[in-house]
C-alpha cells in the first residue's frame, strides 16, 4: 500500500539504477599523497562516533593536542586540529596571522607556494612574493636581505616543497623574523612525522600540516598552530578574522578549557589522528625521522641502479618525497599508467613548470618500508624496459 504523504506532495524522482555496495581497490599509494593509512589508524576510526562535547571525546582532543606539541617540538598552548585537507589548515594560519593591508612575504618555489600568495592576497595582504627556481631552497642571507627590504608583518615559508621535493632548511629564519617584528609561517604539510621539526627551536610563529602523509591517518583532518607571538597579533586585531569557520579565536574557546560548541567536529577522524599521533610517539621521533631518511636513502640509490636520477641535490632532498627525472623519449603518463593498471601502484606525476619531467614519489608514514621500495623499484624497471 502506498501512503500519500500529503495531497499535494510530488513523487520522488527515481534513484539511481543499479548503484552496487561500495568495493575500494587495493593500491600501494606511492605519490604525493595520500599515503596508505595505517591498519591501526582504520581500526581506531572504524568505531561509532561518540558526541563531540562527550566528556570522552574532550579527553581525546586534550590528548591530541599534546601529541601534537610533541610532534612539532613545540610547547604552543594554541595547537589542534582542523577539520579539514591540509588546505583548510594553511587558510587557517593566512586567515587567522594576515589583517587586510599588512605586508606578507612569501617565499616561492614549488607550486604549493604560489597557493600561499593567492591565499593571502584574498585575505587583503600585500604580498610579496620571491623566488627561486623549482627544484632549489632560499638561502638564509636571501631570506635575511629580503626581511630588511620588505619589512613583512608575515613570511610564508613552505619547509617540505611537495611539488619540486625540496625540503627548505629553516634554521636561523625564526630569530630574523623576530628581529624584524614579523611572524614566521611554515608549511610542515609534507615534512611531519618524516622529516626533523623543531618548531619553538625554530622560533617558528605559525605553522599547518595534514593527516594523509607523514602522520598515516586519513585526509580530512589538519595539524594546526600558532605562537603566543602570533596570538598576541590574533588578540590585537582590529577586525574580525574573515573566515568564522577557522578562527582560532572562536575555535581556542572549544579546544580549550570553555569547551564552547563551534562546530560538529569530524569525530572519526580525531579517532585515527589520535592513533596515527599515538603510534608516531611510541616508535619516537627520532626513530621516526631516520627510517624515513634510510628507506628514502635506500630508494635513491635503487634509482641509481636503474639509470634514474632525482631532480634535487642530496642535500636538500626531502626523504619523504622524491622527484624522479623522466629519461629522455619517455611518456610520464604512460608509466604511471601502467604502474597503477598492472601494478595497482600509484605515483605522482610533475606539477606545473616541472610536469611531464619528474614523477613524485612518496615514501611517507606508514610507507616508508623496504618492501614498499622494492615493489616499486621491480615496477619500473620492468615498464622502462618495455618503454626504452
Ligand atoms: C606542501 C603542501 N601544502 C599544502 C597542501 C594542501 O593540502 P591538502 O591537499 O590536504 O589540502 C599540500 C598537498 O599536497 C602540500 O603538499
């Protein structure tokens, strides 16, 4: 029997045919991210969610947040996760450090980058932005010379370029901004949990990461802090942040001890990211931070053997993600198309000025494995002995 809803009610449309029970393939996530996610980390978020004012749930952000701080090296009372990509996190530092009209300086070179000059200009920035080519880092002098020029109130720095596999060396940076009265602001998205951080040693004032690479949780979930410098600035804001959903003003007051609603956090997520901290803590950071230089050590020179050169020098080469050089006559695509079809192996391809020249190989988290890298290694030389 059907019942009428209401007399005037129309029939729903039709659903749509044939829609089967979802099955997600099996891949080996060997690009730029996401990394596969560890066993842990899906067991942990494959429970009901629980309130997110349940005095459980409060328990849990106060321990996320302490594994964070030791994860960044970093005592910050200000420190949380953002329910959001890594994006939402890097918006959360432009929007939450920029007022309209200060002068940012951001530091470019890789495409992650120019998402920070375009973020800060929509907060009312006066960026300016310097360069240095895709595959290189700023020295401390260029950084230096170009605080006394710009006088920034901000500099944007990215530490782990994802797009050119730099890692950005930052020591000394900290103490120039302060000296200049500017806030520094870095981009740990591909360097935590794989590459050394030590934030307050750093004297960094700002600083956004993400869940799905080096911390092996799953995307939607984002590291996010800031100094008790850079909330004084937030504290001396003369208007409101513009974006209500990250500032940290309003949000401190859920995180902290208020625990006033803001939003319905991403319960599930702050499950696996509290995992995905908790393992990081118990095998440290130092053990940490060397298996991913060793296996990343061990992955270059399988490279080597194969005939493959990476695009950056050894000494700036971030552990957690290479880009490989192209050989020459060689369709990029096209091997990373067969990796994924015959391999179920997926790799980034170049971004921007460095697409169709380098793939993007990540080696983060959970995936920094030996029998990750010998899977791989076993891939390529096969297809590049069918392509060469
Ligand atoms: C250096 C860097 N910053 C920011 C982002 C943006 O993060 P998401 O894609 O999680 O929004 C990425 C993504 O790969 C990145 O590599």
């Amino acid at each position: 029997m059907t019942i009428a809803l209401s007399p005037n009610a129309s029939a729903p449309l039709a659903p749509p045919a044939s829609i089967e029970p979802l099955v997600v393939p099996d891949r080996l996530l060997l690009g730029p991210g996401p990394s596969n996610v560890d066993p842990c980390v899906i067991a942990a978020m494959n429970q009901q969610p629980i309130g997110h004012l349940d005095t459980a749930y409060l328990a849990m952000m106060d321990e996320v947040q302490e594994l964070l701080r030791y994860t960044w090296q970093t005592t910050n009372p200000l420190t949380y996760a953002v329910a959001g990509t890594g994006s939402a996190a890097m918006e959360a530092t432009l929007a939450n450090a920029i007022e309209p009209g200060d002068r940012v300086l951001v530091c470019v070179k890789g495409y992650f980058g120019h998402r920070l000059v375009d973020m800060a200009q929509r907060y009312g920035a006066d960026v300016v932005a310097i360069n240095r080519p895709w595959g290189e880092a700023f020295s401390l002098e260029e950084l230096t010379t170009a605080l006394a020029e710009h006088r920034p109130a901000v500099l944007a720095i990215v530490h782990a370029e994802t797009s050119t596999g730099v890692c950005q060396p930052l020591e000394g940076l900290g103490a120039a901004c302060a000296a200049h009265d500017c806030l520094l602001l870095v981009d740990t998205v591909t360097s935590l949990g794989g590459v050394p951080i030590f934030l307050d040693e750093w004297q960094v004032d700002l600083a956004y990461s993400c869940g799905q690479k080096g911390l092996s949780c799953a995307p939607g979930i984002s590291p996010f802090t800031m100094s008790d410098r850079a909330v004084a600035k937030l504290e001396r804001r003369r208007q409101p942040v513009a974006n209500w959903y990250l500032d940290a003003a309003l949000l401190r007051k859920y995180w902290g001890p208020e625990r006033v609603y803001h939003h319905t956090a991403p319960v599930n997520l702050t499950y696996a990211l509290r995992e995905a901290l908790r393992l990081l803590a118990e095998e440290g950071l130092d053990a940490r931070w060397q298996r991913h230089r060793q296996i990343a050590e061990y992955f270059w020179s399988g490279l080597a053997d194969l005939g493959l050169s990476c695009h950056v020098e050894e000494s700036l080469r971030l552990p957690t993600l290479t880009t490989v050089r192209v050989p020459d006559g060689v369709d990029a695509k096209a091997v990373s198309r067969q990796l994924m079809a015959d391999y179920n192996i997926e790799v980034g391809g170049g971004l921007g000025e460095l697409g169709g020249r380098v793939w993007r190989i990540g080696l983060m988290g959970y995936n920094s494995q030996r029998e990750h890298v010998d899977t791989l290694l076993h891939a390529l030389a096969a297809i590049l002995h069918q392509v060469t």
